[in-house]
C-alpha cells in the first residue's frame, strides 16, 4: 500500500469565516483579491513547508505545487487548495474561472515530476491528468468550497484536475 500524504487541517470549513471566505472568493472582485495577496500566502507557506496559510482559520486543505517552468526550465511554485485521498492528492487548475487555463497546468503536462509541501513536509510527486471520473472529483472539490462552481460558470475551458502521488 503507497504512502499516505500527511494531512494537517487548521479551522473548520463551516464556520463563520470559512462562509465569508467562500462567498467573497466566489465574486471577481472576492476573487481579484485572492490573486492579489496569493505572493504573501505563498511567502508563509514556503517558510512553514504549508504548515501554515493566511486561509488557515478556514479549514482550507493548502499545499504549495512546485512545479518546473516549461520554457524557462525553473522552479515554479503555487499555493492550491488540494483534495485529500490517502495516497493520493487533487489538484484543480479553476484559475478562479479565467479562461486560460493557470500556468501550473501546463507545466504539469509538459513534466509531469514536482514537489508538494505539505504539513511540514516537502515530497516529490508524479502528476497525471485525470480524464475519468471528474465530474465526482469536481462534486468532492465543491464540497471543499462552492466557489469552485462558481468558477467552472465563468469559463467554457474544461477545468484540468491531476492526481498527484508519490513519486
């Protein structure tokens, strides 16, 4: 049986701030916003190996993706929400419903080998794209925040979902 990925949640995606979270990322304006302060969550989560977040006190399940470049051929590093499943983790390129698919995606399909950091912990992972079964990853991803319906309204791209695992 593979490894399990370390899970570590702060906060409750059902209180008070988790709503108020959901309700502002769901508009542009709520999700400009997040655009706008995702370099100082990835600042805090680089230096806490995403033991820590600014959308912590939410219950956010948050990981950094450090995937290569591929044209530049350099570390590329993101904050997501991730979708816990033992061995495996989820990943979903919403780009908060813009319609080019977000940089990471990309980056995925041309090399699939990467690094999560996670609860503390930094490991190399192998990506592939998901292609069965998304419309149920996609339900478990709107469990996590409604936002991502929100999203998949404002776009006509296919969201890209990847299972990660232990490389």
């Amino acid at each position: 049986m593979a490894e399990q990925f370390p899970k570590r949640q702060w906060g409750s995606n059902t209180n008070f701030l988790a709503r108020l979270a959901t309700k502002l990322a769901s508009t542009k304006p709520g999700s400009w916003l997040i655009r706008k302060v995702t370099p100082l969550d990835r600042a805090i989560l680089e230096r806490t190996n995403a033991k820590y977040t600014l959308l912590g006190p939410i219950g956010a399940p948050v990981m950094l993706l450090t995937t290569t470049g591929r044209k530049s051929g350099e570390p590329r590093t993101q904050p997501l929400l991730c979708l816990h499943d033992g061995a495996t983790i989820y990943v979903i390129g919403s780009n908060f419903g813009q319609q080019q698919h977000p940089a990471w995606t990309t980056n995925l399909l041309a090399n699939p080998n990467a690094t999560v950091a996670i609860a503390g912990q930094r490991i190399p992972v192998r990506a592939t794209l998901v292609e069965s079964d998304k419309d149920a990853l996609f339900a478990r991803f709107v469990e996590i925040t409604s936002a991502y319906g929100i999203y998949r309204t404002r776009t006509t791209r296919d969201l890209r979902i990847f299972a990660l695992t232990r490389a």
